[in-house]
C-alpha cells in the first residue's frame, strides 16, 4: 500500500482524493507543512509516499505517471511529488527545510516547493512527459475552472491507450498487430493480469506451435503458423500492459526478453523434428539459423554498449541516417529491410503453413543474412567515421560480453598487457575464428587439425582482449567470438556425420547462447556480468571451444553425439540455476526494457 499526503484545504468538488485511491494510495490529509512533516514520519518506511496539493486539477494517467511508476525513486509533476522507500530520506530532509523556512503556515505548493528543494540537493527527480495531459495547480478559481474545462477536453484513456504502444517498433507490429493488441492489454488490466502471466501465456502458445509443427503434417504446419502469430500478438500485449498499467519489474523486462528467444528458437527445433517425420534433414539449417540469429544480436548488443556513453558522435553517417529517419517512408523501408521480430516471425509463420521447413529456413538464412550485412556495415562505417572516445565503462562491458574464460586469462597474464594496437584487435578475433571454424569445416571428423585451429584461436582470443576493448572496432569482437564458437560446434556436428550430432549441437549452442544473453540483459539492467565463477565453471568462449575440438578428435562420432549432449545439459543447468537465482532475487531496480527490433 502507498500513503498519499494531501496538503492544503480541500477544494469543494474536486475528485483528487477519490482518484487517488482509484491509483491505491491511502490518503492522509495534512493543514499545512508541519503537519505534513508529522504524518510523513508516521508513515511506515517500506511505503512510497506522495505528497499532493490539495489544489491539484488534473488528469487521473497524470497521476499515475508521476506517483506511481516504480522505475524512479523520486518522481514529479505540477502539483505533486513522490519517493519510494529508497529516497524517503532525501523527500523527509526537503520536507524538513521547507518547514523551516516557511513556518507551519506555509500551505500553498507544499510538494512544488519540496519538488524543487530535492533537486537543489541533487537529487534525480522523474518528471515525465504529459503531452495532452493536464496537471496544474490554479491560482484562482477562473483558472480552475478553465484548467477543468481542458480536462475535460482530453480523454486520458485514449491517451492512456496510444501511450502503451512502443513510441518506436516495426511496421508489420505497429500496423498490424499494436492497433489491437492494446485493447487486449486494457482487457487483461481489468482483470488483474500481470506482464509475467500474458509473457508465460505467449511463452505456452509458441511452445505449443513449437510442438504442431513436430508432428510434421500439414495441418500441424498451418495450425503452428497461426499459433506462433498468437504468440506475438500476446508478446505485444505483455509489454503494453506493462506500460499502460506501469507494471514494470527487473523479472518481468529479463522474463520478456530471454523468453523471446527461447520461443524462437524452440520453433527452430520444432520445424527440424516436423522435417525429419518427413524424411527431409534440415537440423544443419535450424542450427545456422540460430547461430545468424544470436550472432546478429550481439552485434546489436555491442555496438549499443560500446557507444552507451560515448561523446562527440560527428560521424557523418550518423549524420545522414538522421536525415533519412526524417523521411516518412525511409523509416519504415529501413525497419523492414533488417528483418525485426515482428516481420521474422510473420514471415516464418505463412512460410510454415504454406510451404516446407526447408524453403522456410532458407528464406529465414537469406533474410537474416542480409539484414545482419546491412546494419553491421553501418556500423562499421559510423564507428572508423565518428570522433568519440570509448569510456571505460563501455571497454567494461564489451570485456564481459566477450566471455573469454581461464585459458585466455593465463595466455593474458603471460602476455602481460601486451595486446594489438587499432583495428588489429578485431582482426585478431576474425582471423582466429576463421581459423578454428576453417579446420573444422574443411577436414574430415576425427582430424586434429581443428585442434590446432582451436590453440590458435585462443591464443587470438588473449590478444584481443590483453587491453581494455577501447578501439573504433572493438566491438566486433564479442560478435566474432560468437561465429567462432558457435560455427566450430555446428561444423564438427554436421562433420560427425551421425543421426542426433546436429541435434546435440543445437541444445549445446542455445545453452550457451541463453548464458550470453542472460549477460546482456544483466548489463542493461546495470546488474553487472554473471559472477566469475560461473564463466570458469564452464569454461569461457575460447575454452568450450577447444574443448569441443578435442572431443572430436578423440572420441569416435557417436561418443562425440552424447558428448555434446552432456555438455549441453552441464551447462544448461549450471547457467540455468545461477541465472534463476538471480534475477528471482535481484535488488537492481525496476526496469522496462523496450528491446531490439531484430
């Protein structure tokens, strides 16, 4: 429960105390700024606490957007000012001074003034956007009546409504799933339901389109493309919900996300079981589909962080990406072309029910593999163009998402700092991973070769990261160890030559890949990266992938299959159980993460 303090002498007719119970505050009303000061201190302290004038005209989402978003700990807007418990201090101490430095009669625009006074003291205060949306404290009653009148001039539902849908999303979503979905998010609202239930349910739904189209029949195949566009309908939905009735939390931003991948690619695996009742093997497509997937993710993830912070962005490609987002059909041909979630999965929904696995995965490799070319290409050119000096805070997470683990540390500590200047970091990590995923591709199972590459590309990978991830580049790297890694497990898998190798491989690969993003949704939510012992518990990028190589050479092909499968479920467990723990019980404060369109 919240405890809202009223200041001031009610206004005869106003609805303020009424909506601010509808919002779930406990309204406590207060004379002046002393008496304020007394029933703040009453109030429990694990309670969010606003203080309201009692003047107050104003829409009721006005309200709920500065009281009640549990993103900030202190929030404002005309008239009103809130803290939850972590910055009661800070409101108690402004709260303080304004009484005394007005006396116990200071009535008139208690909050404003303590509002004011927390930022004196440099404290951070929310104030969100209205908009439309009216909040103001009239001085007298013909502004009363006028600021009335313009309330009632705004219908704050729709308002409410238009703002649940992502102010930035896909064409396919904003025009043809958000124009509904919204209303499905105010249906679930008014029946209590939360963004984890609507996330589990589109959670269920692709796990059961998943489970149509491994049945391998035709109307498995239609009933599994209708089903995965449910799917997203509900994926929308959770997130909308989430912003209209501004239910955000740390669980429900990294639930929303990893479950977005962990329905994708469950329908990968479920398309190759639907194939092979077939007798059509596309697991060697389903594993490359995942693999172009995670790696295009992560070029998404690094460049982000490594320009999170960055100052001085004069590139001119930026420059001229600013101009093309000016014009109206630029931006939604530019949407479309990198292939986002909401176009993906369209596309992969009518190619199942119309055509085969197979055409469906090539068309899904072609798309990713142009869109991943487009944008990386951008990037490029923005990052060798741009004048901006990494910050250390970005080298830190590029040095996290690379993954190296104790092999490289020790090749490191032998090296003592001494890494590559420029652009000869990612060159590094390019040339090594070519390196190992070439042995491996280009020889027949069995061969050491692919152990060779693999003590090479470790070597490559202690001299890409011997120095702090800083170059115009660098944040190619984590995606280059990503191909590595990923490519040498589906090459020595297929190489294998054996029913269930591939399979094997792909519950490996989305084993680690789940460890990858978890890292990533760790750092956006400014969690930290997993705990060290959990990267040397399975043996970072480089060690996994040397291992994996041995294994090959070693054992013969059906040994390798149930190697890779206990691999898988090592990891799976290990990485599973740390990352649950986590974020079941994480004290990072809430957040909304409004995701990547790809």
């Amino acid at each position: 429960m919240s405890t809202a303090i009223v200041t001031g002498q009610p206004v005869p007719g106003s609805s303020l105390e009424n909506d601010l119970r509808s919002l779930g505050f406990d309204v406590l009303m207060a004379a002046d700024a002393a008496e304020a000061g007394s029933r703040l201190a009453a109030v429990p302290a694990d309670r969010r606490v606003a203080l309201v004038d009692a003047g107050f005209v104003g829409h009721t989402h006005a309200l709920r957007l500065g009281l009640t978003d549990p993103r900030f700990p202190l929030a404002a807007v005309p008239g009103a000012v809130t803290a939850q418990p972590a910055a009661r201090q800070a409101l108690t101490h402004a709260l303080g001074r304004e009484t005394a430095g007005s006396g116990a009669a200071g009535v008139d625009g208690v909050p404003d003034r303590v509002a004011g006074a927390l930022g004196t003291d440099g404290a951070e205060i929310h104030r969100p956007e209205l908009g439309s949306l009216v909040a103001v404290v009239p001085a007298d009653p013909q502004t009363r009546n006028e600021a009335r009148q313009a309330v009632a001039a705004v219908d704050d539902e729709a308002v409410r409504l238009k703002s649940a849908v992502k102010s930035r999303d896909g064409f396919f979503t904003t025009f043809c799933i958000s124009p509904y979905s919204r209303y499905l998010a105010r249906w679930c609202a008014r029946r209590g339901l939360t963004p984890n239930q609507v996330t589990t349910a589109s959670l269920l739904t692709a796990l059961i389109a998943a489970g149509c189209a491994a049945t391998g029949t035709r109307a498995g195949f239609v009933a599994a493309g209708v089903l995965l566009i449910t799917s997203f309908v509900l994926d929308c939905t959770d997130g909308q919900l989430a912003r209209y009735a501004l239910k955000y939390s740390t669980l429900g931003a990294w639930l929303d996300a990893t479950f977005d991948r962990a329905k994708e690619y469950a329908y990968y695996a479920g398309l190759a079981l639907g194939a092979a009742r077939g007798g059509d093997d596309v697991w060697a497509l389903a594993l490359g589909a995942m693999v172009l997937q995670t790696c295009r993710h992560v070029v998404d993830f690094s460049f982000n962080e490594a320009n999170h912070d960055a100052t001085a962005n004069t590139s001119p490609t930026a420059a001229l990406s600013g101009r093309l987002d000016s014009v109206g059909w630029t931006v939604w041909v530019r949407r479309m072309i990198v292939l986002p979630i909401g176009e993906r999965w369209a596309m992969i929904a009518v190619l199942t029910a119309a055509t085969t696995p197979r055409i469906t995965f090539y068309a899904l490799l072609a798309g990713c593999a142009f869109a991943a070319t487009y944008t990386t290409a951008g990037r490029v050119l923005r990052s060798l163009t741009r004048k901006a000096r990494r910050t250390d805070r970005a080298a830190v997470a590029l040095a996290d998402l690379a993954d190296t683990g104790p092999l490289a540390d020790v090749a490191r500590r032998v090296l003592a700092g001494r890494g590559l200047p420029g652009l000869a970091v990612p060159a590094a990590a390019l040339l090594g991973g070519a390196a190992v995923v070439a042995c491996s591709a280009l020889t027949g199972y069995g061969s050491v070769l692919p152990v060779a590459g693999a003590l090479v590309y470790v070597l490559a990978s202690a001299l890409a990261v011997a120095r702090p991830l800083k170059g115009a580049l660098d944040w190619l790297v984590p995606p280059f160890f990503r191909a590595a890694e990923y490519g040498t497990v589906l090459a020595l898998a297929a190489k294998a030559g054996v029913n269930g190798a591939l399979p094997a491989a792909f519950g490996l690969v989305a084993a680690v890949a789940y460890h990858h993003y978890d890292t990533v949704y760790r750092i956006r939510g400014n969690a930290g990266a997993p705990p060290a012992w959990l990267v040397r518990a399975i043996g970072g990028q480089e060690g996994r992938t040397l291992l994996v190589t041995v294994l090959a050479a070693l054992l013969t092909a059906s040994q390798f299959k149930v190697a890779l499968t206990v691999l898988a479920v090592a990891v799976a467990l290990v990485v599973l159980a740390e990352s649950i723990r986590f974020w079941v019980s994480a004290g990072a404060p809430a957040v909304h993460d409004e995701g990547e369109t790809a």
